[in-house]
C-alpha cells in the first residue's frame, strides 16, 4: 500500500505542483485589489472619518424637522401568503411616517397572497394589491414594472403624486425611521441605500450566518469605498430608495420600463445605469447616528442559497457585462471589474481548498510516513512559489481579520469569532452557486429562453425577533 501511495504521489507530482502555482498566483493577484479597498477604507476612516460619513455626525432632529413627501413602497411578491400578511402589518404598525403607501406586486394565478393582501386593505387602506396583467412567474423586475404601472393608475385616481420609490421584499422587517431618513436625503441623492443585516438566528444555522458574514462587510466596508472612489453604489433591492423622477427618466429610454424585465438583478442593472448616467448616488450607514437597516431572515438550506446566489452572479455578474460591457472610467471599470472577478473568484477558492487538502496529504506521505527521500518537496524555501504562499498567508490572515471586525460591529464578539470558521462555508456556496449560474446562462442563451424568478422560501419573525 505504501509503495503504491508514493508511487501515486509520484505521478502526480508535475500536476500538484503546476495546481498550487496557479491557484497561488491567482490569490496574490485578487488579494492585491482587496488589499487596495482595505488599505483605502482604513485611511479615510482613521484620518477622514467625519468626511468619509459625514452624515453619521448630523443631529438627528433634521429628520423629524423635514417636511414628509409621499413615499411610494414597492414589494413583488410572488407565493408570500405565508408572510405577506405578517410583514404589511407589521411595517403599517412599526413605521413612523404618515405620508407613504404600500403597493404590492401579485399575479392572477397566486390567489392566496392575492387575498392575503385585500385582508390587510381592509385594515390599512394605504396598502394596495397591484395584479398582474398576465400569470406568474416572470422576473422580479417585470413585477416592479406592474406595481409601477398601478402606482400611477392609482396617482390619476387620487391626484396624489410621489415623489419617491422605496423598495422593499415580502419577508423584510422595515426600520421604523427609514422612511425619515430617506425623505431628508431625497432629492438631493437619486438613490440612497440603507444598509441590510440578515436578523439573529441560533448559530447552528450556518448557511444563514454566511449571509451576516458577507453583508456586515459588504454593508460596513466595502460600499463606502464604493462610494466614494467610483461614485457606484448598487442597489441592495431593499432599503433602496429613489427619487422617483429621475429613475423614470432613466426608464424612458427602456420603453417605458424602469427595470429591464429580462434582468435577474434588477436592482443593481437599475443603480448601474444612474452612476452610469452621473446621477448622485448615497449609501448611509448609522445615518445622524441612527442603526438604521432593513432586517431579514435570509436562507438557511444549502439547496435554497445557491439557488439565490446563482440569480445575484448571473444578474450582476453575467447579464451586466453582457449588457453594459466596459463603460466609465477607469475608477469605474475597476468596481465592475471586482464585481465580475467573483465568477473566478468563486472557482479558484474553492480549487484553493482541493489543493490545500491534497498538498497536506502529500506532505503527510513524505514526512509522517518516512518517504521523504523518496518524495520531492512541492514548495521550496526562496523559490517564487514559497515567497507567494507566503504573501497569500498574509493575505489570508489579513481577509479573516476584516471579516472578524465587521462581523463583530454588527453582531458582537462571538458571532465574528465563528465567522472565520463560517468561512469555507461560504466559498462553497458561492461556488457552486457560481457553476450552476454559468449553466443556467448558457443555456438560456443557446436555447434563446427567457431567466425567470426563482421563488426562494421566506419566514417572517415574530415580534420578539424583529430587534
């Protein structure tokens, strides 16, 4: 057995070593654009920080001193009779602002959250079911076409005229003052986006707890260098407000459509195209000094996450370079750039690991079973190949570090410090995400066949889980 093992190893030794070249190579030269956002955000944050986020020092009484102007919140909603109800109650409940309606994306064939919806407009008046013209399901972006058509039917009726757009999903928790805060930024800003936190779950549901992982980073970190280096900041599809004038103008040139129906991710297609046409993008973290994020329960099956993912990498990933291509500056096409590498980024952590396993079993050949004289050493001390498994081991001390303090900043000590071990649970989902959105691509492309809206499962927390 053990000379069939070495002789394997052996064999094998030119495809190890070319793999580990490879996939070293290719984390040293991602990890240098990481590198450049982390190095960026820590210097406007330790020497710049009122003028990094300079909102997050006004006085708070700006928001109740604003005059209200009529919010309009739009929520697709496909198959969500199981928290439909739940959510529109509680947001009519929980939201302080007066001058807002809700209107509510529905199909003809989903009868059940058709009547869940007409139950709660009986309560709350300022709620209303918008039915589809055709059956369901089609793609989220061609349901906030439809509730868009119905908010303007519903503006000739009444005379009423909003002045912004607020999106929102079936299974979000809206923060109280988030229409406040949206009302003072608006219209100075064309898009303001509030952060988003997946809600506290027990740790053992790990799949959710990824989801935390990467939005405390990504909602913390990452959107402000966003922001301010590039100007581009995407939507997150919730908590994204607009002002409404603007985005119809943007939606004019789409025949009339405001979100491009044949996009997955219509939220980030839409913020595309108004940093690409110079319009002023925000994103307001603690805004006056207020935790303000929509909250959600996010997927907690393995089955269910890829199948979200896979639409946000075919979407932002796929559909924008196919659509949009290189446009901006360079400052710009650097953001696009590292919004695209994830379709390799993806792949080559997950390969990072494959690698890793069979390098420390090789080593565990030559050196625990006393076969090292037989066994060359795949990384020599001094080679290139050395010098970049070590820089990537910095870099890989330095990612978790970062995702330890973000996580920490949102959900405390103990969750980040389980963050790292949530770490290659994450780069599975993602790659397997990444694998099936290419497939479903191609073969939406070759087949010429339209991408619909996959239903992803939803729970709405009680009222003690809504904090």
């Amino acid at each position: 057995m053990l000379d069939w093992l070495i002789g394997f190893f052996h064999s094998s030794y030119p495809s190890l070593y070319v793999a580990t070249f490879f996939v070293a190579t290719f984390l040293f030269l991602s990890g240098l654009d990481d590198l450049f956002v982390d190095m960026y955000y820590w210097f406007h944050h330790l020497l710049m920080k009122k003028k990094f986020n300079k909102f997050r020092y006004d006085s708070p009484e700006i928001i109740q001193q604003t005059p209200e102007k009529p919010i309009a919140i739009f929520i697709p909603a496909w198959r969500e009779a199981d928290v439909i109800d739940q959510m529109l109650i509680h947001a009519c409940q929980t939201i302080q602002y007066r001058s807002y309606d809700i209107f509510v994306g529905v199909y003809p064939n989903d009868l059940p959250t058709i009547m869940k919806v007409e139950e709660i407009t009986k309560q709350y008046p300022n709620v209303h079911a918008v039915v589809a013209d055709h059956e369901g399901p089609t793609t989220k972006a061609d349901n906030l076409n439809q509730i868009h058509a119905g908010m303007l039917r519903w503006e000739n009726r009444t005379g009423i005229r909003y002045d912004i757009i607020l999106m929102h999903d079936a299974e979000d928790v809206i923060h109280p003052l988030s229409l406040k805060i949206h009302n003072v930024f608006i219209p100075e800003y064309d898009m303001v986006q509030l952060p988003v936190f997946p809600l506290r779950m027990s740790h053992s549901n790990l799949i959710h707890w990824t989801y935390s992982d990467e939005f405390a980073e990504y909602h913390t970190k990452d959107l402000y260098v966003r922001q301010h280096f590039s100007g581009f900041v995407p939507s997150a599809g919730v908590g994204t407000a607009f002002n409404r004038w603007i985005v119809e103008f943007v939606g004019s040139s789409y025949a009339k459509n405001i979100f491009r129906s044949a996009f997955l991710t219509e939220d980030y297609d839409l913020a595309l195209r108004l940093a690409l046409g110079k319009a002023n993008l925000l994103f307001a973290y603690k805004p006056f000094g207020i935790n303000c994020a929509t909250r959600a329960y996010f997927p907690n099956t393995m089955r269910a996450a890829v199948r979200q993912k896979s639409r946000w990498v075919t979407g932002i990933c796929l559909q924008s370079w196919k659509s949009i291509g290189w446009m901006g500056d360079a400052k710009f096409r650097f953001i696009l750039y590292r919004d695209r590498k994830a379709i390799l980024t993806n792949a080559i952590n997950f390969c990072a690991y494959v690698v890793i396993a069979y390098l420390m079993l090789y080593e565990a050949i030559r050196f625990g079973l006393d076969s090292h004289f037989e066994l060359p050493a795949i990384v020599i001390r001094g080679t290139v190949l050395w010098y970049l498994v070590v820089i990537d081991s910095m870099l890989m001390i330095w990612r978790i570090f970062h995702r330890f303090v973000t996580v920490r900043r949102v959900y405390g000590l103990w969750a980040a410090t389980l963050s790292v071990v949530r770490l290659p649970i994450s780069n599975i989902i993602n790659f397997t995400a990444t694998g099936r959105a290419l497939l479903l691509f191609f073969k939406a492309s070759i087949g010429k066949q339209k991408l619909r809206w996959e239903k992803t499962p939803h729970h709405f927390p009680t009222p003690q889980e809504t904090h």
